[in-house]
C-alpha cells in the first residue's frame, strides 16, 4: 500500500514534470520542422490551397512546414494517421469536408471522431460547389433544369468521381432537394467524370470550381449555379443558387487546419495566429482567389468557429448519405 | 504545314530563351546568357532516369516526390522540367525491367520478357541501346504528332465512351493470352487471378469494401508496385539464389554494348510499328501506354517468321514495347494540353503543377498561353534527345552493374525495391505485401506460371470492370450497347479474330499429338 501510494506520488511528480516541460515546449514552439499531413494526392485541390498556405505560415512560425500527402480512403488514412500523432503541435493535418464530415455517415468503422479526436485550428478556405451540365442540356437557366431533371429523372445520368468524393456527395444533397434518383455513374476522379460530361457521355454532374472553370470558360460545358452566398469572380456569370431559385443547395468543399487531440492550448493559438495570417496576406489571398476559391471572412476563422463548422457538416451530410445508402 | 513549323520555331525559341544571369566574381560584374529552359529540361530528363532506375519507383511516385521542387520556377521551366522527369522515369523504368526483370512500371512490364532473357545472355547492352533508340524515334515522331494533330485527335478521345473502353480492355486481355510463349490454359489462369487481385479494394459504385478481410491497408486496393515488385523483382532474386550458376554465366558473358548491325535492321520495322501504334493508343485515356506495349509486342510477335522464340531474348520484342510505350507516354499529354483533362495518375499531378503556377489547364491553354503549349512541345523533342544523350553513355555503366557480383547487388536490388515500395504510400504494410507476392511468385515460376499475363490482367482489371459498369449503368441493363457502337463492335471483332488465330494452331497441334498417340 505504501509502496503503491509513494509510487503514485512519483507518477504524479513525474506528471507535474512533464506538464511543466510541455508548457515550456509549448512557449517556445515551434523549434523544428512542422508536418503537415494532406489526407490527398498531391497536385489536388486540396494539396493545391495547403502548399499556398503553408509557405505563408512558416515564414510567420519560422520554421518549415513540410507537406505529408497521404493518401487513401477518402483521405481518412491521413486523418487516421494524424489523430494518432503526437499532439504536440509538430503534426497537424489539412482536414476536408470529406474526411471531417461526411466521413462519419460514409464510413461506420471510421477509426476517428472528427468533432472529439482533433483540436480545430482554423478554416483555411473553400471550393465552391457548381452545378454543371453536358454542353447540349436542354435546359437554359437553373429553373429549367430543375423542370428538367424532375421530369426525366429516370433518363437522366448523374457522374460523380467516386463514393465518398465531394462531388458525389453534393449532388447527393441535389438530388434530395429535387426529389430525384437519376442513375449514378462513377468515374475514378474529377479527371474521367470531367472527361464524359464534356464528352456529352452523362448528363449533369457537382464539381468544385477549379475543375470547372477552364470547361465553362471554353464553352464545353454548362454550368447553371454556385452553391455559396455570393457569386464567384472567376465565372462571373454564374449566378448563386439563391438568385436563380434553389437557395437550399449551398455547398463547397472546405479545408481546414486540425491538430490532433490534446494539443497544447499556446500551440494552437500559434498556430491559428499564423493561419489567420497567412489568409490576410495579399500575395496568398490573390491566388487562393485565382483558384475561385473561397477565403473565410473574420466570422467564419479561429477555432470555435470551425468546431461548430464540423458539427454542423456533420449534421447537414450524415442523414443525406445514410438516406442514399451509400456506407460501408 | 507552314503554320506548323512557325509554331514549332516558337516552341523551340521558348525552350532555347537565353535568360541574363548576373553574377559578381572578384569584385567585377559578370552577365551571361543561360539557357534556363533546356537546363531544367536536361536535369529533368537526368533525375527522371536516376530515379526511375531505382527499382519500384516508377514515374508516378518520381514525379509525386519532386512535384515540390519545382513550385520556385518560373512555370513553363517547372512544367519543362516535369515533362522530363516524367519520360525520363519511363525510360528508367525500363532499364531495370532489362536488367533485374523488375518493371518500373505497368508499360514496362513487357519489356521483362525479352529484355531480361538479353541480359541473361549477356546481351543487356544492345537491349539497353535498342530501347534508347527505339524511345527517341518514338518521342520524336510523337512530338510531331502532338504538334500536328493534337486538336482533332482529341475529338477522337472524346468519341471513346464505356462501351469502347470495355471493348479495348477486351482486346487487351486477348494480346495477354498470345504473348504468353508456354500453355494457354496456365495463361488464361494467370489473367484470371491478376483480374480478381485488382478486384480487391473499395467498389467502385457503392464503396462496399471488397475481398479486403477488414483490413484498412486493402481498402483502396493492392498497389501495381506491390505485385509487380513481389512476383517480378523478389522472385526472381528468390530463384537465383537457387541457381547460383546462373548468374555467373551472365556475368562472364557480358559482350558487346552496342546493337550489331543484325539487331539494327530486325529493330527497324518493329521500331516503326511500334511507333505509330503508340502514338495513337496513347491518346485515350486510362490504360493508353499499357496497351500500346502489350499491342506492339503482339503484333510483332504475329507478324514475326520465328513468334516462338519471342520470349527467350529476341531484340524485337525490345525495340517494339519501348517505342509504343514511348510514343503513347508522348501522346498521352494530348488530352491534358487541349482539354485540360487528365488523362492518368501523373498527368493529374502536371495539372496540380500548373494550377500551382497559377496556369488553369483547359481548352484554351494553346490560345491564352501559346509559349506554354508550344515550349512544352518542342522541349519534349529536346527532352528525347537529352535521354538519349545521357543514356547511350549510361548502358555501359549499367551493363557493368551486371558484373558485381550477386551476393552484393541482391541485397542492393532487395533494399531498393523495399524503399521503393515504402515511399509509394509511405506504408509498411505496403512492404509485408510485397513479400506475400514474392513467394507467390516464386511458387508461380516454379510451376511456369508466368506472372506477365497475371499483370496485364491486375492492370486491366479495373479499367475493365469500371466500364463495363458504367456501359450498363449508361445503357440500363442492355447487353447490346456492346455490339450496336460502331467502334467498341469492331474491338471486339478485333479481339475474336485474334483469339482464333492464336488458339487454332494450338486446337490443331493437340488434334494432332492425340492422332499420333
């Protein structure tokens, strides 16, 4: 008994030791290189927005972020891996509305709990979500093709790059709204679906803007409406879902920083500071908008905001995919 | 025509753009002209073979690892650069799949079968030279090809649906089955079993995980590295070290580096063929390389007076896969130049890299950015030339390579192929796999089983059961739509036809020994 209690009082001073060490490695963090893990290939639009960010970033940490890209499931490998990483602020991840909300109604074995096992950093920015058409879609604004769709549902192909993507999801929140089932061709990728759509191979599809842009600039295909709050410069022209009548439809792809749990609090805020930053600086801002993405205003940053983010994702996408029956 | 060389001038004026470079050396200021585009094209073209030689790290996971390198040039330099890196890899790759029977990647996979038997007679050399030659007449008649024709090949591309692909993944499991050289029943088995290993993973309409046993590291499927490496690379290091007199043969018997005469005029058509079925399998999406190598090599086998020794270290059975994959490698950027649209894994890594330089792919690249367009063209050209130039030399050093001695360069070979197959997905359980095909492999060899059918099929597999899904999904259910479009009907008559004339002789030839008995 002695012995336990005098063992425990040395576990307790060893644990005073190692808090007050963490805390010291916490003021003068960060004083090695930071990994940050992107759940997704390199190249991709995801990868794309964490390298702009990132080399912002750690000219403010003055350290080097270095870019993990791990790739696999749906980008749940990488989150997996970076839950279970040491949470001392030297793995973070560049979580994604796939791999921090729709995940938990897509995978029921998911090995993580987007809203418990990750201290959010901070919302990085978004690709807005556009509703495209074949070139020769018998529909000329977004009232008509929901006319359309609803009347010939069950003629209709929808292509989507793949169960679990961003672009399978949102047109699975499309499809809800209208009530419809068309029939769903998967392709392996934006690349393929992209490729059949301008083809004339499937009749309409949900993509992020930055693989629709270049088609709808060179006039391959159509696209009818964006799903955020206020048009986009890129395609200027489209208008929002709100203006042209289906104002339920909002959707994009965001990204987000996440550390993993039990991150230390002056980690973090360093880190959502440099972030905060980084989406400030102009040079970093011009080419996030280049890109047609979508750069969070003062409201939307910081960690709260994105932990309520998370579970409000989560609330909007889990009934929908459970409703599609599309789980594994 | 006329337009066409003005627009190559260009493509070359940008890739040959002398950029001043100010520099001070004791106390005076100096400025000279610096080619900065064909340096990164020569460094590109430098590291692409370095790197693809490494056994297991094909282009994909090259290109992967020095994306980032390039994000600090200037764009139309870094896409210079990327585009050699991209076909040095290739070229790499093939280097070990004559060397060591590892293919660096899928298009080189054919290349083992002769390739390998050369070296084993000492004849890697010429095989090497061939496959350098070979590559760069490819390359450049690909190059024109691009130049000329990208715009209405690509309307080509588009014609190709489901349907088409389906009928052409077809095709390509009948070339499977003809250049098998033992039994067609052991080959149709191994196609069969390379099918259902790339059945394993997500699926593709519901993703409910398939034959996977729970296991999170199946859930995306079996990595081509992982079996390549296993039933090609370890397996074989596994069985010469049973035959330990083997190795030395090869190593005494090391002759010539250059191609005879002989292996120049038996290449010539089998090049040239090569060439033109590259350059235009190379245009469709998904399998395009692949296919092209495994066609050139049927073809030449079909056309060939001795299709039986095809298999044992015939020098056309080099020079006629390593121009189509070459040729098909260069087409293969047609879909990507003119729609934007990425074709495979490591043209969707070219477009990250554009879109990082903040250059948006598309239908209007060649108008908007023609210095892009254009320079890309011609440094391709340039790039081919470069390959050759760095590697004509290289075939001597890899040649000796062969004479160290075996129980120094296996535990080399194994290292590599571990790193390799380690960096593709940074798993370990990646590596453990490996090691499961390895023994597979060598049951396989010992049973003469040949692993290059099982392969194609792995390759294959997926292409095939995706389109095949997608046609019927398209057409809801009717069969027909396989025989009713044009195109995919007249693949699939190619296929009968070929299967026919490859099984006949062999119907006959059993008729023939049951007669006799």
């Amino acid at each position: 008994m002695r012995i336990a209690s005098r063992f425990r009082g040395l576990l307790a001073g060893f644990a005073v030791l190692a808090a007050s060490a963490g805390l010291a490695a916490a003021q003068d963090y960060p004083t090695r290189p930071i990994t940050m893990i992107v759940p997704f290939a390199a190249g991709g639009p995801t990868d794309v927005i964490a390298r702009i960010v990132s080399e912002n970033m750690s000219k403010t940490l003055g350290q080097t972020i270095v870019i993990e890209n791990v790739v696999g499931a749906g980008g749940t490998t990488g989150a997996t891996r970076a839950m279970r990483a040491a949470p001392d602020g030297y793995t973070i991840i560049m979580g994604h509305m796939g791999t921090h909300a729709a995940s938990v109604a897509l995978y029921p074995n998911l090995a993580y709990k987007p809203d418990a096992d990750f201290e959010p950093i901070g919302l990085v920015a978004g690709t807005p979500i556009l509703i495209l058409a074949k070139k020769d879609f018998p529909a000329k604004d977004l009232k008509e093709f929901v006319a359309y769709v609803k009347a010939n549902a069950d003629k209709l192909n929808l292509a989507h790059a793949g169960v679990g993507s961003v672009s399978f999801t949102t047109c699975l929140l499309l499809n809800s709204l209208l009530n419809v089932k068309p029939t769903s061709i998967p392709y392996q990728g934006t690349g393929p679906s992209m490729n059949a759509l301008v083809a004339g191979q499937v009749d309409y599809m949900c993509d992020q803007i930055v693989n629709a842009v270049p088609q709808i600039k060179g006039g391959t295909i159509k696209a009818y409406a964006i799903g955020t709050a206020e048009r986009n410069p890129s395609p200027p022209d489209v208008p929002t879902t709100k203006e042209a009548g289906l104002p339920e439809f909002q959707a994009s792809a965001w990204n987000a920083l996440f550390a993993p749990k039990g991150t230390p609090k002056p980690v973090l805020d360093k880190l959502s500071a440099a972030l905060d930053k980084a989406l400030n600086d102009e040079g970093v801002r011009k080419r996030l908008l280049d890109l047609g993405s979508d750069i969070p205003g003062p409201d939307r940053r910081g960690q709260a905001a994105l932990a309520s983010l998370v579970k409000s994702e989560i609330a909007k996408w889990s009934p929908i995919i459970k409703a599609s029956g599309a789980a594994n | 025509m006329y337009e066409l060389f003005g627009n190559l001038a260009y493509g070359l004026d940008v890739v040959i753009d002398l950029v001043p470079w100010t520099f001070s050396l004791f106390g005076a200021t100096f400025t000279i002209p610096v080619p900065v585009n064909i340096l990164l094209c020569l460094l590109g073209a430098l590291v692409g073979t370095l790197i693809g030689v490494l056994p297991g790290i094909g282009p994909i996971a090259t290109i992967a690892m020095l994306l980032p390198i390039t994000f600090g040039l200037p764009p139309v330099g870094a896409l210079i650069m990327l585009a050699g890196i991209y076909y040095g890899a290739m070229y790499g790759g093939s280097t070990t799949a004559i060397l060591v029977n590892i293919p660096g990647e899928a298009a080189s996979v054919v290349t083992t079968l002769d390739g390998f038997q050369m070296a084993k007679q000492g004849r890697a050399g010429p095989a090497l030279s061939i496959a350098a030659i070979g590559s760069f007449f490819a390359g450049c008649v690909a190059t024109l090809v691009i130049a000329a024709a990208a715009a209405p090949l690509t309307s080509i591309a588009l014609l190709f649906g489901p349907a088409e692909y389906f009928s052409l993944m077809v095709l390509g499991l009948i070339f499977a089955v003809v250049l098998a050289s033992g039994s067609i029943l052991k080959a149709l088995a191994m196609i069969v079993l390379g099918l259902l290993l790339s059945m394993v993973g997500s699926d593709l309409e519901t993703g409910a995980s398939r034959m996977a046993f729970n296991l999170p590291e199946l859930a995306d499927g079996i990595g081509f590295v992982v079996v390549a490496m296993g039933v090609f690379g370890f397996a074989e290091i596994l069985r010469n070290l049973e035959h330990t007199q083997d190795r030395t043969l090869v190593q005494s018997k090391v002759t010539g580096l250059m191609p005879t005469k002989k292996d120049l005029v038996d290449s010539t058509p089998a090049i040239l063929r090569g060439t033109i079925l590259g350059s235009a399998l190379g245009i469709l999406p998904g399998g395009g390389t692949v296919i092209a190598a495994f066609a050139a090599y049927t073809l030449e086998k079909k056309l060939s007076k001795y299709p039986k020794k095809f298999g044992t270290g015939v020098i056309e059975g080099v020079a006629a896969p390593e121009s189509a994959n070459n040729a098909a490698s260069q087409t293969s950027f047609i879909p990507l130049l003119t729609l934007g649209i990425p074709p495979n894994a490591v043209m969707a890594l070219m477009v990250g890299a554009m879109t990082i330089h903040g250059i948006v792919p598309g239908p209007q690249v060649m108008t908007k950015q023609p210095d892009l367009f254009w320079g890309m063209i011609a440094s391709m050209w340039i790039g081919n030339m470069m390959l050759v130039v760095i590697n004509l030399p290289l075939v001597g050093i890899w040649v000796r390579l062969l004479r160290v001695p075996y129980r120094h360069l296996y535990p080399m070979i194994l290292i590599f192929c571990v790193i390799g197959v380690y960096s593709v997905n940074n798993s370990p359980v990646d590596v453990i796999m490996t090691a499961v095909f390895a023994i597979v492999g060598y049951w396989l060899m010992k049973h003469n089983f040949e692993p290059a059918p099982m392969l194609l099929g792995f390759v294959l597999g997926p292409l095939m059961e995706e389109n095949l899904r997608r046609a019927m999904l398209i057409a809801r259910g009717d069969p027909t739509v396989f025989v009713t479009r044009p195109i995919s009907a007249g693949l699939l008559a190619l296929a009968l036809a070929l299967l026919v004339i490859s099984v006949l002789p062999m119907i006959r030839k059993r008729r023939d020994e049951v007669f006799v008995e």
